[in-house]
C-alpha cells in the first residue's frame, strides 16, 4: 500500500552524538522524523501516544550502561514489546533488541544455525569465571553479557590471575549481573570481519585490524569516546587500528544474512574471525546497532548512509512493512 505523504520515523536513540548523519540524511531528503531520545521518554503502556503512520526507528545501544543510562536498557525492551503488541511497526524491534543486548542469547542462536563460536561458559556471578575456565583455553577474556564497544572486556593470561581478580571483587559483569568467560582466539592476521546488513542482506564489509591492546574494533566515524585502558575508535586514524574493505566468501554473506534473519535485525553487523591455528570462522558478536565505517566512500567505495536514507524513504513512502522480514 502506498500514501501520498510518507510514515513519520521516530527514531529512538540514547547517544547524544551518534546519529547526527542519520537526521542529517532524513532532513535532507525531507522525510517527516522525530527525535525520540530514551533517557527522557515515559511510557503509558497501550495507549495511543504515536500519531497515525508512524515507524520506530530503534537505535538503542546496549553500552548506554557506560553513559550512566543503565536504567534505559530493559526500559527499551519493555517499551518495544508494548509498541509491537500494539501494532506499530519497529525496526530493530523486539527480538533483534533481545540479541543485542545479550551475548548469552547470541551464542545460543549461533549454535541453533549450526555455526561456530569461540569455546565459551555463561556464568551469573564473578566468583563463578575461575571455575568455569577450567574447561577453557588460557588466555580467555571475561565479557559483561550485555555490552558494547568492547566496554568492561578482560583479558587473563593465567587461572592465578584470573582468580585472584574475581575473589577482590574487581571483576564487573555488567548491568545484568552475567558474564561470558570464553577463550580468546588467535586471529588470523590480526584481523576481524565486520558485515553490514541493510533490510536483512549485505551490504558491505570491512577487515579491521588491531595490534590487540584494544577490545574496542568500534569502525564508526560518529563513536568518538574518552580513551582508555581497552578502548581505541576509529574516529581518527589510530596506529593500532585500522579499517579496510573486504570481500568474504559467499558462503560467509549467506551465514551473516541467516543470522540477521533468525535474529530479526533489519540494519545492523555480525562480526567474525578466522582461528589461525584451525583456519574455522568463529562468529562471536551480533550487533543491532551499527553506525558504518568512517570515511565510507574512501573505505568502501560508497556512502552507506545514503543507501540507508533510500530503504528508510521506501519503507515511510509504504514499502516493506518494518518487522517484516
């Protein structure tokens, strides 16, 4: 179905900065949006507070934790399943959300879809990880299950130090209290593949290549963060970091497309890497949010956030409903 006038997008965000070329590209186009910024927002459950024809644009992060905006995690996941049960199409609704927020459920679909990932253990408390190695590989790194940009990733080269760690209580699993203890791979040269999706299929991908200080392959041009001990973004060309693009093999796009659509992620990156002593592709993180590489068209050869203004215009002006796929 088709209107004359297009959908408004309320777009649903926490970061203060990071989709200024988002509004950007929609203002430029002349698309009617709304900011819709997650920290402020108050949900009356199942009343009618979105004007008719509107589509939600989920951009929620789930290191908003890190910015003191914990609170709006399993906010978010609430107010996404009251938009849903009241019919409002949501990009990057309810269940893509669910995944991007937990590791544990990431591993847990990789292995449905038959796919590879690092040697890992759940655990609920820190006092548990030193246990839960022992049916590890050194050197592991302890994850929060809920996280990004690599915030409150630990590497342990030994058990000692590993238990020594988490009996001094030092050791953070983040806002939900569960941790992911899991082996740390060798990469094969250095380097991990990051693929974009864009309605569900492929749109490009990078080779990111770091000297392994950093936890933080952040490729985005927009992600700018204070550095720190475990933290490097690609806003500026950094000597430990760099972005290139990539071609994977098919059957690599054909599993990157199969776990958007398991995960229900419309916009959003899986990344993976190549164990150097096995040559296996081990995937080890699905993100819903995504923010491209900086310098597109040098890096990739085009500007992403033009083609995500063309599938946003298609989808307000009466294209596939969002969710649908």
């Amino acid at each position: 179905m088709s209107h004359d006038a297009p959908a408004t997008i309320a777009v649903y965000y926490e970061h203060p900065q990071w989709f200024e070329r988002l509004f950007a590209e929609l203002e430029r186009r002349g698309l009617p949006y709304r900011r819709v910024l997650a920290t402020e927002h108050v949900l009356d459950p199942g009343a009618a507070e979105l004007a008719p024809r509107t589509i939600v644009f989920n951009r929620m992060s789930a290191s908003a934790y890190t910015r003191g905006h914990g609170d709006a995690i399993a906010y978010t996941a609430d107010l996404l399943h009251d938009l849903e049960l009241r019919g409002v199409p949501v990009i990057n609704g309810a269940r893509a959300y669910g995944y991007e927020i937990s590791k544990a459920k990431q591993l847990a679909l990789l292995a449905s879809l038959g796919l590879r990932a690092p040697r890992t253990r759940v655990v609920h408390r820190a006092d548990q990880a030193p246990l839960a190695a022992r049916a590890l590989r050194f050197p592991i790194v302890v994850k929060p299950n809920t996280g990004g940009r690599g915030a409150g990733v630990v590497r342990f080269d030994t058990p000692e130090v590993l238990a020594e760690v988490a009996a001094s209580g030092a050791l953070a699993l983040g806002p939900d209290g569960v941790g992911l203890v899991q082996e740390l791979i060798p990469k094969r040269d250095g380097k991990i593949t990051r693929v974009e999706v864009l309605d569900g299929r492929y749109l490009y991908a990078i080779d990111v290549t770091t000297s392994g200080e950093t936890f933080d392959l952040c490729p985005a041009d927009i992600c700018r963060v204070p550095v720190a001990v475990g933290e490097v973004c690609l806003t500026e060309p950094a000597p430990t970091v760099s972005a290139v693009r990539a071609e994977p093999p098919p059957d690599a796009i054909a599993e990157v497309e199969a776990i958007a659509r398991a995960a229900g992620i419309e916009i959003g990156g899986v990344e993976f890497l190549i164990d150097e002593r096995t040559g296996e592709r081990l995937y080890y993180d699905i993100n819903a949010l995504s923010n491209f590489v900086a310098n597109p068209v040098e890096t990739i050869g085009f500007d992403p956030w033009e083609r995500l203004g063309d599938w946003l215009e298609a989808r307000a002006r009466g294209g596939v409903p969002a969710g649908a796929r």
